[in-house]
C-alpha cells in the first residue's frame, strides 16, 4: 500500500512547520486515499504549543517517523508520536528543558516559570508512556540537555529500530519524494489563497471574475469610506418622558439613559435618510430649478417631498419670457422659487 510522505525539516512554528500544514497535507493525501503515513524528521525544534499540536495529528494517524538527521527539543517530542519510530545510525536525539521569555514584575516572571513547569510536566509524560524510564530521571535528563545517539535512543526506549545511512536508490527516493512533497504543499498553498480571494471578492461585492487592480480599488474605497465617515454616538434628543428625575433608582437613571441613546440613534438615521431623498429630489429636477433656488429647494423638499415632487413639475412656467427666474422680491426677501411655493401653499388650503 502506498504511504504519504511528510517532511519536517525546519522551526516548529508559524515560520516553519506549522499544525495547520501537517493537517493539510494529510487531508490533501486521504482525498487520494492514502492512510498511512511516513514522516522524516530534520528539525531544531520550536513552538512547544504547535509542536503539540503535531504531535497529536500525527498520534491519530497510521504513522511511521524516521529521524534522518536530528530531532531535538520539541522535535524529539513529535518523533515519538509515530506508532513505529526509526532512527537512522548517524542521526540524534536530543531533549531539555522547555523555554521562553518574559517581560514585567515579579508575579509575571512566577507565571512564566509555572508555565514553563507545566509544559515540562506534559513532555516528561510522553517521554515516559514511550520509554517507561521514570518521571525523575527523565526530568534529570532534560536539565542537563541530554543529546542522544541512535544507540542510546534505542537502549533507552526512545525509537523503536536503528535504520542503516540510506544507499544511493533509497537517497533518490527520497529526494524524490521531498520535491513531491515539495510541490504538494505549495498547491495546498495556492488552493487556499485562492480560496481566501474568493471569500474576499464577495465581502467587496465584487464580481466572481474581479481582477486584482479592481479588489485593490474597492479596498481603497471601503478604507476611505471607513475613514470619511468615523461612527459616533449620535446626540442624546431630550424626552420629557425620559427625563431623570429626583428619586429615581440608579436601575431606572441607567435605563433611561439608554433609552435616550437609543431614541437619539433612531431620530439621526431617519433625519439623515430624510436629507438623502431630499437631495435625490433636488438632483433629479436640477435642470428646471433656477441656481440661486437650490439652497430653498433642498429646503421644501426636506420639509415635503411629496409637495415638492408635486410642485417642481410646474416650474418651468417661472421662466417665462422676460422673467428673471433668480430675481427676489424686495420687500419680501424672497426668492422666486420661495414665493411660488408659498403661493401654491395657500392655494392648497
């Protein structure tokens, strides 16, 4: 039966190899029905929580790892998640203590070093469920550094079989293998980043076939948009009803409070969506408004945009010959535009 190839050969991490790679590759192999798996270890180690992640994918898998150069730190800790673990004659092992870093007081050093005493905790015990030397004596390996050959490996329990240096056709196969690995994992790649531009074209609202100067656009514009208009709080409006009064519970002056913001919110979108179809009105009719009217205009279309859409059709009777439609009555102040609506008004009542 054929086995998938899996090779770690670099940092543990989100720099290197990552859990989510290893979870990839190994769905991209089942879909070819591949259940078993080989796994060649070359790695310095890295992050304790990602390579414990490994660990436990590989653990649920049909696993076989070879360690062909060196597995040491948190590599030595994902060898011994195969169900067979081989170890070539020239290769090491090696384990210590977990490590890391911290920046603060005194309390955040302490939480650091329980941590640090935790994860020990969890690598001592798989250490011991593989080779059932005792929790101490690995616990005093670790704080020394402990690196081991292929024949220590084997005489203490960490790797089942020493594999002899590979020959010439077993090294050509290898290699082979690497670069199919290689190129598995880069179209694992590209699949997902097409898949990420996909689920991004229809966030934008863009077409399916949307080119990258046309998503970039659409960033810019959503950025720009974002920046032109910041969300705020709109002002609280003063209800008499909602009022806070002397006596009133801090429960009932909480509520309140709120009910004002809310009311505030309500009466600014219906005030802003009131002033959008009022400029669509003026827009729309631009053409037959005289220019010094559109400030009025933009006013009685808020005020009645019904009696406005109404009114405008009969407009262009203002300009007739020798009128000045922009003219404006002295006595009055004003403008035609002004008068002709106040005129109708009274017609209406």
């Amino acid at each position: 039966m054929k086995k998938g190839k899996i090779y770690i050969f670099n940092y543990i991490g989100a720099y290197g190899t990552s859990p989510q790679d290893i979870a990839d590759v190994i769905t991209a192999y089942k879909a070819e029905g591949i259940e078993e798996f080989i796994v060649y270890i070359h790695s310095p180690g890295g992050s304790i929580f990602d390579g414990l992640a490994i660990y436990n994918l590989l653990k649920e898998e049909n696993v076989e790892i070879r360690i062909i150069g060196y597995a040491a730190s948190m590599a030595s800790v994902i060898a011994l998640a195969g169900e067979t673990v081989r170890m070539s004659q020239v290769a090491h092992l090696m384990i210590h203590n977990p490590r890391g870093e911290a920046y603060g007081d005194s309390e955040e050093m302490k939480r650091t070093g329980k941590l640090l005493d935790q994860l020990a905790d969890t690598m001592v015990g798989i250490y011991h469920r593989k080779t059932k030397i005792p929790k101490p004596d690995i616990l005093k390996m670790m704080d020394e550094t402990t690196w081991l050959t292929a024949d220590q490996a084997l005489e203490q329990g960490f790797i089942d079989e020493i594999i002899d240096p590979v020959d010439n056709d077993e090294a050509t196969n290898l290699y082979e293998g690497l670069a199919d690995y290689t190129n598995l994992v880069a179209t694992i790649k590209q699949e997902n980043e097409i898949m990420d531009k996909k689920k991004l074209i229809a966030m934008l609202g863009l077409k399916a076939e949307a080119t990258d100067t046309e998503i970039e656009a659409a960033i810019v514009k959503m950025k720009a948009d974002a920046t032109a208009k910041p969300k705020t709080d709109p002002p609280v409006v003063p209800d008499p009803k909602l009022e806070v009064k002397d006596g009133d519970s801090p429960e009932m002056v909480a509520l309140k409070e709120r009910l004002q913001k809310l009311e505030g919110r309500v009466n600014t979108q219906t005030s802003e969506a009131a002033t959008a179809k009022a400029a669509a009105l003026v827009e729309k009719h631009k053409k037959i408004i005289p220019p010094a009217s559109m400030e009025t205009a933009q006013k009685l279309a808020l005020a009645d945009p019904e009696g406005f859409e109404a009114f405008v059709k009969n407009l262009p009777s203002l300009s007739g010959a020798g009128d000045d439609p922009t003219k404006v009555d002295p006595e009055s102040g004003e403008d035609e535009l002004e008068a002709y609506f106040r005129a109708q008004d009274k017609k209406t009542k």
